[in-house]
C-alpha cells in the first residue's frame, strides 16, 4: 500500500469505492504502508501487512501462514467493532 494505491491502483479504487457507498472495508497489504495516512485517506476500518518492507520474499509456506495469520488478526479486529 503506497502512494498509488490512492492514484488508482485496484484496491484503492476498491477502498474508495466502499468509502463512499458507506460499506465497511478492511485490506490485506503486501507490505506496510510507507505513510499512516494512506489507509485512512481510503477510508479503511482495518488493515495488516503480510510482510515486510525490505525483507527477503517468504517461502510459499512462510507465506501462507503469514497471510492466514493477518486474515485472523483482522478478523478479530472486526470482531471488536462488531464487524
């Protein structure tokens, strides 16, 4: 999630899209993004990164799980909001 992602990239249109229709909409990202505002500036409830910024790219294993462990993060955060 980068500063494309607010100039049209898919899942900012996606974010932007749900924003202003007033739905709930969370994101998994690849990475963190650089600037806090981006996430907020899309109107996301929540979001987590799957990795991180620099690191060597993950087994697929590595992966897998890392993704499924920021999928459970998430929805325990929706949880909380009653999501």
């Amino acid at each position: 999630m980068d500063e494309q992602t607010l100039s049209g990239k898919g899942p900012g249109r996606v974010a932007l899209a749900a924003r202003r229709r007033g739905i709930p909409c969370i994101a998994l990202t690849g990475v963190a993004a650089p600037d806090e505002r981006i996430p907020h500036e899309l109107g996301l409830l929540a979001w987590r990164a799957i990795g991180t910024a620099g690191a060597p790219l993950p087994s697929t294993q590595q992966a897998k799980a890392d993704l499924n462990a920021a999928a459970r993060e998430l929805a325990e955060t929706m949880g909380k909001f009653g999501g």
